[in-house]
C-alpha cells in the first residue's frame, strides 16, 4: 500500500480518484509543526537549531497519518510545488521518522495542476526531497522569528500602543507611511485649461489650447482665472481651420497570464477582492483542478497549454486572431524565480466553472490566459491641429480607432489610477483646409493632485517591483497590517493609523537599515541564493545575526523617556509643521509660554505641554498643529465636562459621571453638545403605542441599542441613538424580536443548500448564525472565513472548513453557570 499525503481534504478526494486502488490519500491540513512563540526556539549558539512543536489542532491528523504509514510500503509526499510545499513534506517526514513510522521508500512528487494527467505524470517521475528548499524555508522562518521575537519585545517596553514588528510587514508599512507623509508635503498648485467643443458631420471632438498669443501652453501654464479667460475669450471670437491632420498606426501587445502579484492587483482592480480573499478562492480553484497552482512568479504557460489556447482562439473567433507564433513572456519583477508556469486553466474549452466568487476569478484568469495567446490589437492614432485666422491660438484634438480588435476583444488590463488626458474619444474624418463648426469654449479650473495612498493592487505591484516579499507571502503581509490595526482600508485605500505611523518612526530612527527597501529587497535574494544552493543558510543567518543581535541590545538599554526624545526631534517636521502666524510651532496655543513635547503614556503616544500639570493641553498624536485632545492628560470641553483617556479608551466625566466616547465618534469631534449629549444617556424616546412603557435609546458594552420592557434591537449607529424616532423604534423593535423568535423557534431557512458530505453524505447548508454565517453538516458547525459571500461558498470549500472543524474536537465550554472570565 501507498500513503500519499496533501494538505487539504478537497485535494485528498481529488487525487485519491484519480489514483484509484492500493493508494491511500490522507490531509495533513497545512503546516504540522512550527516554531513555539517563546524565547529560544532558535538557538543561535548552536547553528540555529530550531525546536520545533506540532501544533495542537494537527494532532488528529497526525496520529491518522502515523497509523497508515505503518502499514505502507511507500510514502509519497505530494504537497504543494513550492518552498512552503516542500517544508510540510520535510516536516511530515520528520514528524514520522521521529515515531518510527517512517516508510523505507519516501518519495517526492509535485504536480502544476490538479488533474488525471498531471498528477499521474508526476507519480511516475517521483523525486527526493529538494533540500536547498527546504534550507531556504528554515533560513526564512528563523529570520522572520527573530526579528519578531527581538524587536516586538522592545517596542511594548520602550512603546506605548506597540504591538509587534515583523521583518517584511514593517518594510510594506513604511511604504504606506511614505506615502501618507508624501500626501501631507503636496501642496496643490492652480492651473487651468481651455478647451472648444467642434462637430464634423454629425459627430463631436473636443480640442484643448496649445498655444496663444506665440506662448506655448502646457498643463501649468494658465495659472489663474484672469489668464484662462482672456484666453477662452480668444478661441470664442477665432475661427479655425485645420491646418494639420496626422495618423500614426499602432498595435498593442496583449499582457501575459497572471502570477500571484498581477492576479491579486487585477481581482482587486476589477472584482474588488482582498489579496487574502483572492488566494482563498485561487486555492479552491486550485483543488477543484480548474486552475493550475496559483503561487507563482512565472509567466510562461507549457506548450501543451498554449497550444490548446491557440485552438481555442481559432475556434471562438477566426484566424486572424491567432498570431503566426505562439508567444512566450519572460518576467520583468525584480528577484523572479519562475519556477512555475503562470496561473492559467487547465483547461481550455471549458469556459465557465464554478459559481459565485469562484466563477469570477475563473473567468478572470481564463480570459487573462487566452487574451495572452492572442494577436495583438491594432490602432491608430489622430492628431489635428488647428489654428485661427489671426494666428493667437492654436489647439490640438486627438482621438484614436481600433482597426483590428485582437485580445482587446476579450480583455483588457485594468489601471491603478485614471489618466488625466484620455485620447481614446473617436474623430471624425478631417482634413486640412476644413472649418468644423465650433459649439462651445470652456475655461476650467484644475488643481494638481497628491500622490494617491496605496491600493491593494498598486501596494502589491510597488512590492513585487522592489522585490519586497514573494508570491506566498503578499496575501499575509496585508493582511497582518490590517490585523495589528496598523493601518485602516478607506474607500480602497490604505490609511496608517497612528500606531502604525509611530512604529514606522521608531523603526526608522533605530532599525533604519532593516526596514529600507534595498536591504530587505538584498535578503531576499540571499534567501533565493539559499534555494539554489549557491548560499549556506546558517551563513545567511550568522551574518544576519552578527549585525542584528548588538543594535538591538543598544536599544534596548536605553530608557523610554531617552526613545521618546529622540522620536519627538525625529519626527518634529512633521509633528510640529510652520505654523500660519510665523509663531514657534512648538509654543503651547493654550498657556503661551509652555513648550509642545512627545510623551509616552500608559495608553499610547501623545503631545502635551511643558507647564504640565498647570497647562493641562494636550494633542493627540498624530493631529499635528490641531486642536488640543486628550492624551494621558484631560482636556477641558467645558460645562465641567472633561475628556479623558482611559483604560478601555477616551471618555467623558462631570461630576463623576462618566460616558465612553463611541468608537464611531471621532475624538476631534467631539464637541461640548456632543458630550452633553453622551453624558445625558439613556434617552427615552417615549411609550410603546402598545404595551404603554417607555422606549429607550443608549449605548451598550456591545454598542447603541433600543430597550423596551426587557427587550431589545440594536442601532447601527451613535448617531441613531439621537436620531431614532417613535416609529421607526418600534419598526426595530418588532424586527427584533421576530428575528429572536426564528432563531429559538428550532427550524431556519438556510442561506444555501451545498449538497452531500461526499463521506459521510449529510446534507451540507450555510446557514446565517448570530455571530456570522457558517457551513453545518448538522452535527458540525464551521464559521465562514472573515469576507466570504455566503452565497459563493462552493461546496468543496465548505466540507474543507467542516472536516477542519471536526479535526479540532468539540468545542470547550466555559464553566461556572456559564460565566465567562475577562481577558486580562
């Protein structure tokens, strides 16, 4: 008997069909073993030996895993073709030789897709283990422990708020900073444009000013209003004629199939998807054999597939959109391994696939895919100039045709940022000596623009472009800032909050050299020196560590008042810019005479004055030149009201009385009404037409609700704790305690109905719950991963999450009456 193991049950079942009798195909469900999150997992004295522990929800695996090795005569290790692919099996094999169940005959394998042909090639092509991989995976993961292990430490010691370091995710966060500190430097700068609307035979062009009055016009040319309508007044009194028409043929190449980077930065542009969602429906696509293996930074397809994509093409459309050869890409990232094909289907003559999320991506990388195969798109270019009698103005119109579609006939690449000048508005047929008619002149005023904050798709592209990471690592690297609360994602768009902007400083001013963008950029392709075997890892390390281990004990000796100077002058620019009046920017706007500084407090950052605690200002960190808030010190709002930072955050007090300031609240909003307001809670907003008690509106541990007579509806809002009136509170209330009613009345209408178990043959449903949606089988609950569509939810991807699910074991209930402790 053979075992073969994989990572996911999905992928198990798959293979397992394909392999048929006297093979036995067990999930490992990912990485088996890890690091311990404690001092001396690496031991640096020793050659960074490392401690492994198998990790706790991997036990029932493993222990499934250990008694069929015993009875096999071969493993076959067959996880994912890549670094992390490579460490799980090197684990696995570890983990069996450890227990002595390790087989005599161990073998390799490694598939590009997940299908009959592929993974039976591969069986009959095993290999060993490829240990430079596995090096470089060791030399990777002991790097990212101990920077993690050393600097976190250090920054909740010596900063307040500071929650953790990482030697990648702080690299992406000062990106995010830079460009939030680049946004604040712009300053905007007037300019205007003049632009004539014309119509030839029955179609409209627009032409822009070029030149008047023997200037030439450029974009920041007219710089105010009085110069932009002297020249507006100039083109409405010419008439022109074209005296110039040009006509230049282009074509335009078609972009090669998607890597990991450019199918994140594409489903974001397009379908809106996070990175870490994206990988998550690529990795079902993946197991579903649709897809081929989705982490990647090739760009090429096999031969194989570009010849099925090329009959595909003449298929769907005609001859002429298959070019005469076939094309083949190289990459231009920065640090591109290409050890893979590119992301494409496997296959080609199926279309459509899956559903909900899952069909999108489909579609996206099967269009990609083709769209690379096909002829290129051919276009011309029109340019026309014309000028007026008296020769003051001249202006320029041009416009483009498609004269031959190509792949632009099934895709077109998405762009980060809109172009300012769009020259694909279609012409009408000029030529010299013509007076189109002239239906309108407008002067309009434009403003330069910032530098705008990172996307999703544009922080992915910035990374790969400085070789800042790898494929595997994009997805977690994002998401980590998000989940530190480093950043936050406004319409799209990356914002660093202030802690995020405060361990940035720190780490720039103290770690400057391991958070620049060409050392990091350099240790990755040392680490890819691993993986080719041109590099020791113990080597990578030592060197790493020579430097590494002394600057951090430097730091650390040094007392957080000492962190804090250094922070405050490091920063002043920007914490403390020219102030209007001319005035010291650092002179107390409350006392007069006090001093502005950067202290530390219990509960984070902040600016006070030097006159403190006589002077009671203080400035939020971060609010540079803005209105005094509360740091560790209270700020005066009148009426007796003063706002405080607290243990669980800001609040309000007079007179003992105390409000916590709702998250939703802005601090810098919060104005004397708004705290009266907040002080004033509850608020009764009347009697129930029915029951003839009063409703009231407040805010809760959990957040703004509506009670009446022990029941109760939540509120979406602050603001609708003021806001609600008597109908719409008793509207809530009823739907409240019909949505209360379904769930305790036993049966629900489930969201969805997947089908079978294909093991067990339960009924799988997605199924709302209170905390979320969540897959059931009727005995196991799953929760839904963070941002799934519970509409999309495909039914392989919900038995995945439902066997993980069981694989941990009940879960364990608190005790005592059901009372739960609090965290600490």
């Amino acid at each position: 008997m053979k075992l073969v193991v994989v990572e996911s049950p999905a992928k198990a079942k798959t293979i397992e069909k394909y392999l048929g009798p006297g093979h036995r195909v067990l999930a490992s469900y990912g990485h088996v073993r890890d690091l311990p999150a404690k001092d001396g997992s690496v031991d640096t004295d020793n050659g960074f030996a490392m401690e492994w522990q198998v990790s706790a929800d991997r036990s029932k695996q493993l222990r499934e895993i250990t008694d069929e090795a015993k009875k096999a005569d071969t493993l076959i290790l067959a996880t994912d073709p890549d670094r992390e692919g490579e460490a799980i099996s090197w684990h696995l094999a570890e983990v069996l030789r450890n227990k002595k169940a390790l087989p005599a005959t161990v073998q390799r394998v490694a598939f590009n897709a997940i299908t009959k042909s592929a993974v039976t090639e591969a069986m009959a092509h095993p290999r060993e283990l490829d240990v430079d991989l596995i090096d470089a995976y060791k030399a990777r993961r002991a790097l990212d422990y101990l920077v993690g292990f050393t600097l976190s430490p250090i920054l909740w010691r010596k900063l307040p708020g500071a929650k953790s370091a990482g030697r990648v995710q702080s690299v992406a966060l000062r990106l995010i900073v830079d460009r939030e500190r680049e946004i604040e430097l712009f300053r905007p700068q007037e300019y205007w444009s003049v632009t004539a609307s014309f119509e030839a035979d029955g179609q409209g062009f627009t032409a822009r000013l070029v030149e008047f009055d023997g200037q030439k016009i450029d974009r920041l040319t007219i710089g105010n209003q009085g110069d932009a309508e002297r020249a507006k007044a100039a083109v409405e009194a010419g008439r022109f004629t074209v005296v110039s028409v040009e006509t230049k043929p282009f074509s335009r190449n078609p972009p090669p199939p998607f890597t990991t980077s450019t199918l994140q930065q594409e489903a974001a542009r397009k379908l809106g998807f996070a990175a870490s969602h994206t990988m998550r429906v690529a990795q079902g696509l993946y197991e579903q054999g649709l897809i081929t293996y989705m982490r990647t930074d090739g760009v090429d397809m096999a031969p194989e597939a570009i010849s099925a994509a090329r009959r595909a093409i003449a298929d769907r459309y005609d001859a002429g959109y298959v070019p005469d050869k076939p094309r083949i890409y190289t990459t231009k990232a920065k640090n591109a391994q290409e050890a893979h094909e590119a992301i494409r289907p496997t296959d080609f003559s199926q279309r459509h696939a899956a559903s909900g999320d899952h069909a999108r991506l489909y579609e996206l990388v099967y269009n990609r895919a083709l769209a690379s195969q096909m002829a290129s798109a051919r276009l011309e270019r029109t340019t026309v100039e014309l000028c007026d009698g008296a020769g003051r103005a001249a202006l320029r119109a041009t416009g483009q045709a498609v004269l031959f579609p190509g792949y632009l006939a099934l895709y077109e690449e998405g762009r980060d940022e809109k172009a300012e000048d769009d020259e694909s508005a279609r012409m009408p047929v000029l030529r010299e000596g013509d007076s189109p008619a002239k239906t309108g002149v407008e002067a309009t005023q434009h403003f330069t623009q910032p530098p705008p904050r990172y996307s999703e798709a544009s922080l992915v592209k910035r990374l790969e472009e400085l070789g800042i990471g790898r494929p595997s690592t994009y997805a977690s690297i994002l998401q980590t800032l998000k989940d530190r609360e480093y950043v936050r994602v406004e319409k799209a768009r990356f914002v660093p909050e202030e802690s995020g902007r405060l361990v940035t400083a720190f780490l720039e001013r103290f770690f400057e050299k391991y958070v620049s963008y060409d050392y990091t950029a350099e240790l990755e392709e040392e680490l890819d020196d691993v993986s080719g075997g041109r590099l020791n890892w113990q080597k990578l390390l030592d060197e790493f560590w020579r430097d590494f281990r002394p600057k951090a004990g430097e730091v650390m000796e040094q007392k957080p008042s000492e962190i804090t100077a250094a922070l405050d002058e490091f920063l002043a620019p920007w914490l403390y810019p020219p102030r209007e009046d001319g005035s010291d920017p650092r002179l107390c706007p409350q006392c007069g005479n006090g001093r502005l500084s950067l202290r530390g407090g219990k509960f984070g950052a902040f600016i006070a004055c030097s006159n403190y605690p006589e002077c009671k200002y203080t400035q939020k960190f971060g609010q540079a030149g803005g209105e005094g808030q509360a740091g560790d010190g209270p700020q005066d709002l009148g009426n007796g009201i003063e706002l405080k930072s607290g243990r669980f955050g800001p609040y309000l007090e007079r007179d003992g009385k105390r409000a916590s300031v709702p998250k939703d609240v802005p601090l810098d909003t919060v104005t004397t009404d708004i705290a009266e307001q907040l002080l004033s809670l509850p608020r009764e907003i009347g009697m129930h037409p029915e029951s003839g008690k009063p409703i009231v509106a407040s805010i809760g541990r959990y957040g703004p609700y509506l009670a009446h007579d022990g029941k109760y509806a939540r509120l979406g809002s602050t603001a609708e704790v003021f806001e609600t009136g008597m109908n719409a509170a008793v509207v809530k209330l009823a739907e409240a305690a019909a949505a209360a009613g379904a769930r305790s009345g036993g049966a629900r209408e489930p969201i969805a109905v997947l089908g079978a178990h294909p093991q067990s043959g339960k009924e799988i449903k997605v199924m709302a719950g209170r905390y979320g949606p969540y897959a059931s089988d009727g005995t196991t609950h799953a929760t839904l991963p963070k941002g799934t569509e519970p509409t999309s939810v495909a039914l392989d991807q919900a038995v995945e999450l439902i066997d993980a699910r069981a694989a941990k074991g009940p879960a364990k209930k608190s005790r005592g009456g059901g009372r739960r402790k609090k965290k600490a």
